[in-house]
C-alpha cells in the first residue's frame, strides 16, 4: 500500500503488467525527492546505434506510487511505467555509464504525458545542455532525432497534459558507443588454469609442483585454477595449497570422479590450521584411499558441491588447532569428524553423521545433521535454509565452457543435484569477458556496457577506478581466487540496485591509500525490490593489510535489499605485512544497510570499532564468527563513549525486526590482556528482535568480555578458553 500521507495510486489508462512492487517508504506524492532506481536486464551490444537504456542506473524526481518506480521506464516491458507525482516540473535521468554519442530518443507516453519537456544532455549530471524542446506534445510514441554526446540523458517535463503526472512505458535512449573498440567474448583461460583429463600424463606431478609453490605461500601473488573434466581419475592425492581452487568440469558432481583424495593438512605450519585459508574444492566425487578425505581449513576455503564416498576429517593430522569452515551443497556418506575445529557452518547437504561440537557447529538444510543442543553439545540446526542459490561454477558442455548459474531455492534442504540435473541457467562463455591480468577497470566496465558477464581467470589485478556492475542477472566469477586490488583509494566494486546480480570467487585487497569501501553492493538509499531475484555475494573475501599495508574505513556495505551473502571472509590482518593499529586501520568490517538481507556463513573479524553494523529492516544470519582486533594498544583505544569496547555485532536501535542463529565473538587483546569488553552483541530489545545460540569466548584469558549481549550472559573469565553462553535472547 502507498506510504502514510500519500494518495492511493492511480491505475494506468491500460494495465500494466501483474506484478506488484514494494511501496517505497517516505516517498511523498508530489515532493522532487531524487529517488536512485536501476534498471532491469540490458540487451547485449550490437552495431550502432544500439539502445543504450536498457539495463542502465535509472533516477526519478519523485514517483507516484510504489508500483510505478523509474525502474519500469527502462526494463525493456511495455506493460510497466513509470509515473510522477502530480506535480510540475518533473524528470527522469538515465546514467549510460560512460560518455556516449546519442542519436536517438524514443518517448513511449501512456495517457498522462508532458504537454511541454525538454531532452536533456549531461557530462556530469549538474549542467544540462537542451537538445529538443517540445512545446505541445501529442503524447503517444515520440520518435526524436537528436544529436551530441553525454552520459546522462533527462526528459525534464515542464508541464502535463492532464491533471495527474508524467506516466512514461518506456524512456528509450539510443546511439553508438564511446569510440573505444567492441570486447569478444570467450577466449582461452590463461596460463593459470589447468585443465586435466584422465589421458593427461602427469597429472600428479603437475599437481605436486603447485601444492609445492603455494603450500606456505599465505600472502604470495601465485593464483591457480586446477580443473578436471568429467570422467574418473585413480591414485591421486591433489594436495591444495594457498589460492589454489580444484574443481571438475561437470554439470554434476558425480561427472567427475576421483579414486583418491583432496587433502589440506597443516604441516606447513607445525600441525595448526588455523591460517589454512583461501582455497576451495567444487564439484567432485571422492573415493578417498584411506576411506576419510582430510580436509582441514580455516576461514575462506569453501567445500562446495562435493560427494565425498567415505568420511572427512576437518582437522589436521595430530589434531591441532583449526578455526572453522564452510560446506554447502555437498554430501558426505560417511561421518563428518569435526575434531578440532572450534565453529563450522554446513548448508543444503547430506552427511551420515557428525562427530562432535567444539564452540559453535552451525547447520540449516542438512540431512542427517544433529539436533539442537547448544549449549551442549554446542550444535545449533535449522531444518531449512530461507534463501539460497547456490555459486556459479564453469563446466564442460561437450567441448563448449559454460557457466551454470544455479536457480533460487526457499526453504531449502538437501543439495540441489541429489534428483539429477540441478535447475538453473547455462551460459555459454562467449557471453563473458573472460579477464586476464593487465585488463583495466575501464575495459571490465566497458565490457558490462556490452552485455558481457566477467570471468577473472587466477591473478592479481589493479584498478583505477570501480569497477561497475550496473547491469541485472550479471555474473562476476573468479577462478583460483583472483584478486582485485584498489589504487589511489577507490571502491573497488559497486553493484548498480539491480536484480540478480551473482558475485563469486574472488578477493578483494586493500590498497596502501584507504578506500572509503571496498565492496558496494548497491547505492546509497536503494530501495528496489529483489526477493524473486536477489544479488547473491558467494566465495568473495575481503582483506586489509597482511599482503602489504592496506586501509579501508569499511570493507563491505550491503545497500540492495533482499541481498544474500553465502560465505564471506571480511579480514582485517592480525598477521603478515603491514599490520598495526593504524598501519591497516579498518574500522568497520560490514555494514548492511539494505531489508531483507540474509547472511549465510558470515566471518569477519579484527577491526577497529564495529565488525558488524546492521540497519536494515528483517536481517537474518546464520552462522557469525568473529575474533575482535587482536592489536588493541590498551582500553582507550577500543572505549566506545561509556562502553567497553565496540560490539563485534551490532544491530541499531532504529531495527525493529531481525534474527540470528549461532553467533560467536571471540577476543585475544595480546597487546594488552587486562583489556575489558563489555558484550559481544548489542541489539534492541524489541519482540521482534530474536537471538539463538549466543556466544562469547576468552581465548586464553588475552582480555575478558563482561557479558555475551547487551548485560546479559556471564562474564568470561581465566585463561580456560571456556564459552560464556546464552540460549536465547530476549
């Protein structure tokens, strides 16, 4: 329904197409507010003059109702409009990204049109150079020749034709391009990506060589894809190191099937995982030799899409320490033995058992996990996942590469292959910029403009500039865990307040100049509505510091509504190069701004103030580890006003509805350990704010928190490393 204080919205003088939008609150009939809506999918670039509009940021001065959003100006559907207040003047601007010859403006009026308006042209979105002026428009569909040059096109309608505002079908720019040259699609994958089959000689010994290079290569610039067409290998034992991903080539996981294993240990470092991060394994069978796969990680190594035939071990050999992980979409026939790692989070699979909880085991939508029971034993389980689409992942279609795009599931549980060909959509890799280091962001924007999705094959790429995903459905996807780098203190990617946009595979690291963000998942005050289609952020980790000095006042703002983010690392350095307190100053690791955004598997950890900040209305998380910032120099630095310390989770009082389900803080102030953390959490204390399985920990006594959430929950205590808990709260 309209927001309080506004009309009921008038019905268009034909149908429009059935689908109902979010009202947009504090929108008020007649007020010029500058409302930021995106478009919806563009057309992929052909010969000039092509239509430039479609799938391109869209802004209105106002809207008269919450089904009539600038959006539907330039979705390319005739059945949807957008319309104004009832007010004179009104205008809607389209943003084409770039400066653009245009040749063309086509005006598709429903009945209440301008009477007068002008088509205007900008550089920069302020100064307007008139290129048509109609002083008694007909209505209908005006075709309108113009000519110039400009990124921003405005209709600005002076006056209306009738008593209620400015109702446009569609808003129609077309032109050539910016002068630069047309990007292919597809192309070969680069050095770095390794294609095996089952007649390739030496697969071991290749295999070898590269564990060899990046076994303790933690902040090294090697990036490496390890990839297995279907069929079946013997006798192999693929040892992963450092940025180094292993997947098969099939649309399933039983295409592609080892006798042998996919092993991480620990004995680059003495036996403790606990800084086994950045790899992953996709979409393989396993026969493991022994009969247990040992898979021993850390945060930002993913276990997707695996059939493992047998067990697997998630801690390393001797038992050492190991600090948590990620399952998704996998079945593991045997048991899963959770050993040594203190958290784990598995969604959507199948396992046949689970060995025990250390601090904070985590499930939804998984057969055969164990029961609720935390606080002991420490398992946390949903029967369901709200919201999940599962990562995009590069398969053999033939001889042809394409990327699968998995299909949204609600209320999800089991993996999505178990009944055969999982649902989704494949795209032929001619439809991607496949990017290889050297590329620059102007190229990569250029290349979205196209129609082009971008896959990064391994390596280490800079930017000048951010790089703009401000097309709907795009797929940005990484192998070997390339790594985008920021220059000069830009964001390093924005996403335009569009729908289903798929983020995958990928790491961003800070800069040495700090970036205001790193990652913009839509724009400030987006308001568009994505629950059929959500942006999903999956496998893409964010680092300050450790590789070199890097800064970021905030690695990550979630802005879209209905965002789901599976899976993401957000780390400020505890260790590596340039790491101090302020060296790798980070002061806030997310901020979701957005509605309805749900977190899966979320980890971030060491910043300066708030690790998480949540605004948004109807957040969800499931599974939250962190670790507050180990370099605290003493009490004054982390002193929040009248509070110890700032909340590694922290949901404004302005939230009236949001939940969470097996969350963990844990502190090791080193520097000084007489270091005093009033909570872990702090939320309002509303109905309809709900935690469950909260949890704090002392690790080693490095520091104590007072209270798990807000002043409720003991105090940890002592060098025991024992979990202060709370079940539930309120």
């Amino acid at each position: 329904m309209p927001a309080v204080g506004t009309p009921p919205a008038r019905p268009a003088l034909r149908p429009p197409a059935p689908a109902l939008r979010r009202t947009l609150a504090g929108i008020l009939a007649g007020a010029l507010t500058a409302v930021l809506l995106v478009l919806l999918p563009s057309t992929q670039a052909s010969a000039a003059p092509v239509l430039l509009s479609q799938g391109k940021p869209v802004t209105a001065s106002s809207q008269e109702s919450g089904g009539t959003p600038a959006t539907a100006a330039v979705d390319g559907d005739t059945g949807t409009r957008w319309s104004s207040a009832f007010a004179d003047p009104q205008w809607i601007r389209v943003d084409l990204g770039a400066p653009t010859a245009v040749s063309q403006v086509v005006l598709r009026w429903e009945a209440a049109h301008a009477k007068s308006y002008r088509i205007e042209l900008s550089d920069n979105g302020t100064d307007w150079t008139s290129v048509h002026t109609a002083a008694n428009s007909p209505g209908g569909t005006e075709t309108l020749n113009v000519t110039g040059t400009a990124r921003y096109v405005r209709m600005l309608g002076l006056t209306r034709a009738t008593g209620y505002g400015y109702s446009l079908w569609e808003f129609q720019v077309y032109g050539g391009t910016d002068g630069g040259p047309t990007l292919p699609g597809g192309g070969d994958l680069g050095p770095n990506v390794h294609v095996f089959d089952p007649a390739t000689p030496g697969i071991q010994s290749k295999v070898d060589q590269i564990f060899k290079e990046q076994e303790s290569a933690q902040f090294g610039t090697g990036r490496h894809a390890l990839l297995f067409k279907p069929g079946t290998y013997s006798n192999l034992n693929a040892q992963i190191g450092f940025y180094t991903q292993i997947a098969g080539l099939g649309l399933r996981p039983g295409d592609t099937t080892f006798h042998g294993d996919v092993t991480v240990d620990a004995g680059w470092f003495n036996g403790n995982a606990t800084q086994n991060f950045w790899r992953s394994a996709e979409n393989l069978t396993l026969n493991p030799v022994s009969g247990t796969n040992r898979w021993a990680v850390s945060q930002a190594a993913s276990f997707r899409r695996m059939h493992v035939k047998g067990g697997l071990n998630l801690a390393p050999d001797g038992y050492g320490w190991a600090s948590g992980g990620y399952i998704a979409d996998s079945k593991i026939d045997g048991q899963v033995g959770n050993y040594s790692q203190q958290q784990w989070y598995t969604r959507d699979s199948a396992i046949g058992g689970w060995s025990n909880s250390v601090w904070n085991q985590v499930f939804s939508g998984t057969e055969g996990a164990p029961a609720t029971g935390f606080p002991e034993p420490r398992y946390t389980t949903l029967d369901t996942t709200p919201v999940s689409r599962e990562k995009p992942f590069l398969y053999l279609d033939g001889n042809e590469y394409k990327v699968f795009a998995p299909a949204k599931r609600t209320n999800a549980r089991g993996t999505t292959w178990a009944s055969g060909t999982p649902a989704g959509e494949s795209i032929p890799l001619s439809r991607f910029y496949v990017v290889k280091p050297g590329a620059t962001a102007a190229t990569l924007n250029r290349a979205v403009a196209q129609g082009l999705h971008l896959l990064f094959t391994p390596g280490v790429y800079h930017v000048d500039r951010p790089i703009e995903i401000n097309r709907a459905g795009t797929v940005v996807l990484g192998l070997g865990l390339a790594t985008i780098i920021p220059d000069n203190g830009v964001t390093a990617m924005k996403v335009a307040d569009v729908d289903g946009v798929r983020l995958a595979g990928f790491l961003i690291d800070a800069g040495p100049v700090n970036s205001p963000t790193l990652l913009e998942v839509g724009p400030q005050n987006a308001s568009a509505d994505h629950a059929a289609n959500p942006t999903t952020v999956q496998d893409v980790y964010l680092r300050i510091g450790g590789a070199g000095p890097g800064k970021a006042t905030t690695g990550m703002v979630v802005n879209s509504d209905d965002t789901v983010v599976d899976h993401t690392w957000i780390w400020r350095a505890d260790h590596g190069e340039g790491v101090g307190w302020e060296t790798n100053r980070a002061d806030y690791g997310l901020r979701v701004n957005g509605d309805d955004v749900l977190a899966t598997g979320l980890f971030v950890e060491h910043f300066n103030k708030y690790d998480v900040e949540w605004y948004g209305e109807r957040g969800r998380t499931i599974f939250f580890q962190n670790e507050k910032a180990y370099d605290a120099p003493n009490q004054a630095a982390i002193q929040n006003g009248a509070t110890k310390g700032y909340a590694a989770y922290r949901v404004d009082d302005s939230v009236d509805v949001h939940e969470g389900w097996g969350l963990g803080s844990y502190c090791y102030y080193n520097v000084d350990p007489t270091i005093r953390q009033d909570h872990g959490f702090k939320v309002p204390v509303k109905p309809g704010v709900k935690f469950h399985s909260l949890l704090t920990v002392s690790l080693g006594g490095n520091g104590q928190f007072e209270h798990v959430v807000n002043d409720t929950g003991a105090p940890t205590s002592g060098t025991s490393t024992v979990p202060s808990t709370v079940t539930s709260f309120p």
